[in-house]
C-alpha cells in the first residue's frame, strides 16, 4: 500500500486516527508537521501527546516537518486533549495533539486546532493538510522556508491547574471522597494537579486513585467510561470506600462520566443539566447546546433557568460550530463530552467534573439525590443495529409511523419520532459502518421498553 492511500485512511473527518506502524508513523506525521504549517500560516505551533509508547516520536518527527517548513514549536510534552485546547487558547497558536483517545495500544492519532482552540475539520483546513502532506510523501519536495523553526519544552500543567480553578471554586465546599478512574490515561497525570495538591494548593477533596499509571497498554480495562464494563472497577470503589462521587476519565481526558454514592452511573444527560444550570447562575439568559440524544430534562431544565436551549446535530463539529455561531456558554453532548465558552469553546472533561464536584459539595444531599433532579425520564442507551440499506430502513421505520395521529417527525439527524406523551425515537445511521444507531426516551420504563422493541422489530425485521 502506497504512503498516499495510507494517508487517504487515517485522515478522517475531524483528526487524524490510525495503527502505528503501518499507517501512522514518523514519516507521515513529519509530512503532515510541514503541511500543518503553511495550511494554517503559523509562525509558531504548541504540540503536545498523551502516553501512548508512540507518542513521543511521532511528536518529534512532526515537529521536525513542522520546524523545516519555518515554525517555531511549543512542545508542552504529557499532555491531556483539553490541556493542549488550554496552551492553544491561552498562547493563541495553532496547536496538535497526538492521542487516539481510547482506540486500543496499537492506534495513534492527531487532533489538529487553530490558534484559541478552534477545531480543524476536513471542511476548514484538514483535507489541506492531508493533500499537501500526500505531495511530500510521494516525492514532491515540502517548500523552503526562509529558517527552521527552533523547539522549545515548556511545562504548562500548573497554570492550566490553575486556569480551571479560576473557572471553578472548590476551596470552600465541604470535604469529600472521591475516586477517580484515570484508566491508565491522561487523568493520571492532570487530576493530582487540578485536584489535588501536586501542583496548587489542596483542596476539600480526598482523592482515591485508581489506574493513574501512564500506560498505552489499557492493562485494566478500555479508557472508554461510556461502556458499562469500563466502570465496574470505578463502582466497586466508591461503594468500598464510602465515597460521595465516583469520576471517570477516557484515554486523553477530555470526556468524563460520573457515578454517585451508591456507585449508580449519573447520565451524561443529567450532568449536562446541572452543569448548564450553574453556568446559567453565572451568565444569565445565556444560550445552552445539547444534542438531539440528550434528555428532553435538558431543554426543560435550560428554560426553568431562564435560558435557551439550542439543539444540534450528534458530533462535536456541529456543537462547536453551534457554540461560536450562537455564542452559547456551555453544551453538553449525551458521550459525556463538555463544552465552555470560558475555556475557548472547546470541550474539557475536568471542567465538567469540577462543577459536579462545586454543586455537591456546595449543599449536604448525597450525589443520588442531587442527581434525581435533572434525571426526569428513563433512557434506552444507544443501541446499534447492522442492517443491509440504511436509508431504506429509515424510510421503512417512518413510513410506519407517518400515519400516527400528531407524532412529530424532524430529519435533523438521522429520524427522529416525537409522541404526544412526550416519548421519542431517534434513528440515525453511523458514518462509519452499515449501522443504524436507537435511542429512545419514556416518561416511564414501560413505555420506554414497548417503543424500543416497536421501533427495533422495524429495524431488524429481514
């Protein structure tokens, strides 16, 4: 296979993914370093990389493409994904983050942004970078710049600390235990800093660590939260422990899922609520984003606080797209990803963690019954389903219900079914494989079930 098709590959809509060596290495990240440079016309670059064994040469490598193409570069080293989206804010540079966030050991991957973490796509800059980095691999000589770029190590895990704690008081909540799940990821190395004392002053919080050990193997488990089976250790923990909250991270931390006292998952959709809650408190009448498969609690709860709920499209393009068009001081998105306007717009899965924290320990109910508050209905989970046309199913699945008395229909995303109980149906098909992906929401667990298995028995039907 060519270093042309390779790229073709692993360049995907919105970062760069692939295996290493076959397909990611330091050949083709020192082509996309020099592609990089003039595609976003920087005079200097911050990178940094997550604690995958092939992460700190294909930074070396990029930087080195990156450095022959005129750019001076900022090599911030271990780094979490939203700490990078930090050094990129707060230096205003372009930025590049080597993670494959929780793909297994094998896989690497770049997320590339623009100075103050804006995000790059295939649509605002990636498809260049990928065409130009396809010339230098196949022989076309990278331009000439006028010096190479010189490389500087700067250390940055302090002051991105000390950011989010300005973004988030803890110091005066009252104490709690709280087990943190760094799945041999980035959290490892950013939690003892923003949460305990390796770097700031301590906070309120006992910190019981589970897999902090930097390791791109995974030897525990998958750094992914949201699988059940991810959590089980995390569960276990908190219940053993006595603790109030339970906080898991993924791979490069940038998403976080929280569980409560009694070691029960608390939804993403219920953290999206309290969150937009409180930055409401802060910003009032402000705008909040949320994704199509987010609770309708969170719509609800946005509006009882005075603000507007703006609903999107799933991915976290389109949420950050909604963000700088809009303006919208926060978004939530139902994978447990977490957006701020204060942090640049861009996603950070600490952020969110601190404000669950700040609203637990700022009253004395126990997480569950903090919780219950913004948890009004009962979710079916994302199930998927391989299905032969998917287009042809969607079609089928509508047809059945067009001639139902007031169900509302929209085709924001995928299919999506409203009931006048308040129960809905969202169908939409993956990007990626012949998939069809159900969520479905009830007022109840009976009728949630009996929707579910209506809508199912379409789907699956031969």
């Amino acid at each position: 296979m060519s270093e042309m098709s390779r790229l073709s590959r692993i360049v995907k809509a919105y970062d760069v993914r692939g295996t290493v060596p076959d397909q990611l290495n330091e050949a083709v990240a020192e082509a996309l370093g020099a592609a990089f440079v003039p595609t976003v016309e920087a005079e200097r670059v911050v990178v940094g990389h997550d604690m995958r064994e092939s992460s700190p040469a294909l930074v070396s490598a990029f930087a080195a493409g990156a450095r022959r193409a005129g750019a001076d570069v900022i090599d911030i080293g271990l780094a979490s994904t939203d700490m990078l989206y930090y050094a990129s804010g707060a230096l205003g540079l372009p930025g590049a983050m080597f993670t494959a966030s929780h793909n297994p050991a094998q896989y690497n991957g770049i997320k590339f942004c623009r100075a103050g973490a804006k995000p790059i796509g295939q649509d605002t800059g990636l498809a260049e970078i990928r065409d130009r980095a396809q010339e230098i691999l196949d022989g076309s000589p990278a331009p000439a710049a006028e010096r190479e770029g010189t490389l500087e190590k700067r250390d940055l895990l302090a002051d991105y600390a000390a950011h989010l704690r300005t973004l988030v008081d803890l110091a005066g909540i009252r104490p709690l235990t709280v087990v943190v799940d760094a799945g041999n990821g980035m959290g490892g190395h950013t939690v003892p800093a923003v949460l305990g004392d390796a770097k700031l002053d301590p906070l309120p919080l006992r910190i019981v660590p589970l897999y902090f050990e930097l390791d791109g193997s995974f030897p525990n488990h998958e750094a992914n939260p949201l699988e059940p089976a991810n959590i089980v250790d995390l569960q276990n923990a908190v219940r053993e422990h006595g603790a109030d909250i339970g906080i898991a991270f993924d791979g490069d931390a940038d998403r976080c899922f929280v569980v409560d006292e009694r070691g029960e998952a608390v939804s993403p959709s219920a953290v999206t609520a309290l969150v937009a809650e409180r930055e409401l408190a802060k910003h009032p009448g402000s705008m909040i984003i949320h994704n199509l498969i987010t609770s309708r609690a969170v719509p609800a709860i946005v509006r009882e606080h005075g603000g507007t709920p703006v609903r999107t499209r799933v991915g976290h393009s389109f949420i950050k797209e909604e963000m700088a068009r809009t303006g919208a001081v926060f978004g939530g998105e139902h994978s447990a990803h977490y957006y701020f306007r204060d942090f640049w717009g861009a996603d950070t899965g600490m952020l969110a963690a601190m404000h669950v924290l700040a609203a637990l320990g700022g009253q004395e109910r126990p997480l569950s019954d903090l919780a219950s508050a913004y948890e009004r209905f009962v979710a079916s989970g994302e199930i998927n389903s391989t299905v032969a046309d998917q287009h042809a199913k969607l079609a089928e699945v509508e047809a059945a219900y067009a001639a139902e008395l007031e169900v509302g229909i929209d085709h924001l995303d995928g299919l999506t079914l409203d009931f006048p109980d308040g129960s809905w149906a969202n169908l939409r098909p993956s990007n990626t494989e012949p998939l069809l992906r159900l969520n479905v929401e009830a007022e109840s667990p009976e009728r949630m079930a009996a929707l579910r298995d209506e809508v199912l028995a379409i789907v699956r039907k031969a």
